[in-house]
C-alpha cells in the first residue's frame, strides 16, 4: 500500500480502506517480529563479525551511492533513498539460528526445571523421612519417658531416666555425624581422584567429537530417566515404609494397651484368687460353726424332751428359799463392807504407829551421835 497518493486514498471505499489498513498492520507486526529476531542475533554475535557481514551482503551500487552522498554531502529525498534488506537466504540462516537457539534454550530451561524438580522430591523425601523419624521419635519418648519412666510411688517422672534417654540420642547423633564425615572425606578422595583423571585426559590432549557427545548426551537422557524411574521406585517405598511404620506405631500402642489391661487383669485375678481363698476358710469355719450349733440344737432338743415341769408348790417352796438366799447374801456383803471399812482405819493406824517409831528410832540415833563426842571426851 506505499505507492497509494493520498488522492487515490480519498477516492477508496472503508471496506477496501479497512482491508489495506488489516494488512498494513500485519505486514508491520511482521516486521516487528523479524526485526526482534535480528535483534536477538546481532546481540550473540560479534559486532566485527556482523560489519563485515553487512559489507559483504551490501551490493556495490549501494556501496557507491553511500560513497557519493559523502562526497556531496546533500540529503537524498525519500524516493531516492534505497534501504538496505536481507535476502531470503540470510534470513532464513537467521530463523535457523535463532530456532536451534530456542531449542537449545528450551534445552536448557527444561534440564533446569527438571534438576529443580528433582531437588524438590529430594526435599520433599527428606521432609518425609525427617517427619517419619520424629514421630518414631516422640512415640519412643512417650513410652520411655511419659509412661515408662514415671515412679509407680510418687507418681513423678524419674530424671535420671531422662538424662540416660537424652545421652543415649546424643551419643547417636555423635555416632551418625562420625559416619557422615568418614562417607564426606571418602567423597572428597574420590572427588580429587576423578579431577586428577580429568586433567590427565585433558593433558593428553582427547578431544571428543559431536557425535560422542550426542552419545553422552543420549546416555545422560537414559540414566536420567533410569534415575527418575528409581527416585520414584523409592518415593514409593518411602510411603509404604511411613504407611508400615504407622501401621507398627499403632500396633505397638495396642500391644502395650494390651500389655496393660493383661497385667490389670493378672492382678484382679490374683484378687478373686486371694478373696476365694478367705471365702473357701469362711466357709470352712461356718461349717463348723453349723455343725457345734448342730450338735447344740440335737443337746437341746433332747433336754427338751426330757423335761419336766416340776410342782406348784415345789416351785413355790425354790422361789421362797431363793429369796432367803438372796438376804443371806446382801446380810454377808453389808458384813464385808463393814469388815473392809474396819480395815481399812487398822491399816491406816498401823501406817501411823510404823511411821512414829521409825521417826522416834531416828531421834534415839540422831541423840547417841550428838553424845558420842562427850563420851569420848571422858574416857
């Protein structure tokens, strides 16, 4: 549509105006387009390299009119002017160019994201490892430390049991980070080894052609895919081990619920054992105790066959001598407690009579010591 005059443009339809100007728009973004793709390939490219490229594409009529306009110094108007443009074949080794370097590119981005993606499920292995360890961890705390390690008598955890528990995990760890860093020196040798291979190679000069590195690069590919078929073999191992492990977390719960209720159990069986026991010795002295009241009730059953009742006057005659027995009794008691009272007033002037000749033997004493001395005295 460039070599329409305004004129002829006024002259046109809007239909045929809209359909230049659809095609106007797509011949621009066209342009665009190839001009973002040179773009892109003169910034990989040396600028020496892309002068003398343009040099030797130039045409020499073009050459020479550049060289004129130098020389004259004086603007070309528009019509004049002739721009410089690629030809079919360069922009052809452009597009190629610049589709193997997508390629190369896309390559690129994808073995990145698949490393990325395989430290992700590296990540994410370890977090389920390090999740699986720290459940066996707080279940091996709450059976050795929060039920096993509590005093049956007070009721309180044992801090001895709690200090071992903690030195036994250190002392684990220790144990790990020593194989950790003997497996580390061991990589580190091998890693010095294999860089001492490497430069020797390099030394002796072995240069590898494409083709061994399509070879290595199709080796890559198949030990890459090898590696994720295994990364996902042991991501599902990894499950059915944290599923096994759950499964043997909840079995040993019930077992040591089990162990629980058995030794429960145990105990209240001991209880019956020991409560039949004392009912089997009751029993045992409540039949004897049947067999005397047995024996008691035969004895007295029999004296009540064999009693009589005695006569009116009989019972009349015990009932009267039962009475002058029971005066009889009452006369001698009040005799006694008159006998006791006179006893008691003799003991008490017999402890008088004792006390005042011990009190006059120590006055007799106390007078033949005071005199001694006079006695003395005259002899």
């Amino acid at each position: 549509p460039s070599h329409f005059s305004l004129e002829s443009l006024q002259s046109l339809e809007d239909s045929t105006l809209q359909e230049l100007l659809g095609q106007a728009e797509t011949s621009v973004e066209i342009l665009s387009k190839e001009n973002d793709m040179f773009e892109k390939f003169l910034k990989r490219l040396d600028p020496k390299d892309v002068q003398i490229k343009v040099i030797a594409a130039t045409p020499s009529s073009q050459l020479d009119m550049r060289m004129q306009r130098k020389k004259s110094k004086i603007k070309p108007s528009s019509s004049t002017e002739r721009t410089l443009t690629l030809t079919v074949e360069q922009k052809f080794d452009i597009a190629t160019r610049e589709l193997d370097e997508l390629r190369d590119e896309l390559q690129r981005k994808k073995e990145e994201e698949e490393r990325a993606l395989d430290t992700h499920r590296a990540v994410v292995g370890e977090a389920d490892l390090r999740l699986a360890e720290m459940k066996k961890l707080e279940y091996e705390f709450d059976r050795d430390i929060v039920r096993g390690a509590i005093n049956p008598r007070t009721g309180n955890i044992l801090g001895e049991k709690v200090i071992r528990y903690f030195e036994d995990r250190l002392r684990g760890r220790d144990t790990l980070i020593e194989k950790l860093r003997l497996k580390n020196s061991s990589l580190r040798v091998k890693k010095s080894k294999l860089q001492v291979q490497l430069k020797q190679k390099e030394e002796a000069g072995e240069v590898r052609h494409e083709v061994d590195y399509e070879q290595l690069k199709i080796e890559s590919q198949q030990y890459h895919e090898r590696y994720d078929e295994k990364n996902q073999d042991l991501l599902k191992l990894k499950l059915s081990a944290g599923n096994t492990m759950q499964v043997l977390n909840s079995y040993k719960k019930k077992l040591h619920q089990l162990s629980l209720e058995s030794k429960q159990l145990d105990s209240e069986i001991s209880q019956r054992r020991d409560l039949l026991d004392k009912i089997k010795a009751e029993t045992r002295t409540v039949e004897k105790e049947k067999s005397t009241a047995e024996e008691l009730n035969t004895e007295a059953r029999r004296k009540l066959e064999d009693y009589r009742v005695p006569d009116v006057m009989e019972y009349v005659n015990e009932r009267a001598g039962l009475y002058e027995l029971t005066k009889t009794v009452r006369a001698w008691e009040r005799k006694v407690e008159i006998a006791e009272m006179a006893q008691r007033t003799h003991r008490q002037t017999w402890r008088r009579l004792c006390q005042q000749s011990r009190r006059a033997a120590e006055q007799a004493q106390g007078r033949s010591r005071a005199l001694e001395p006079f006695q003395t005295s005259l002899y």
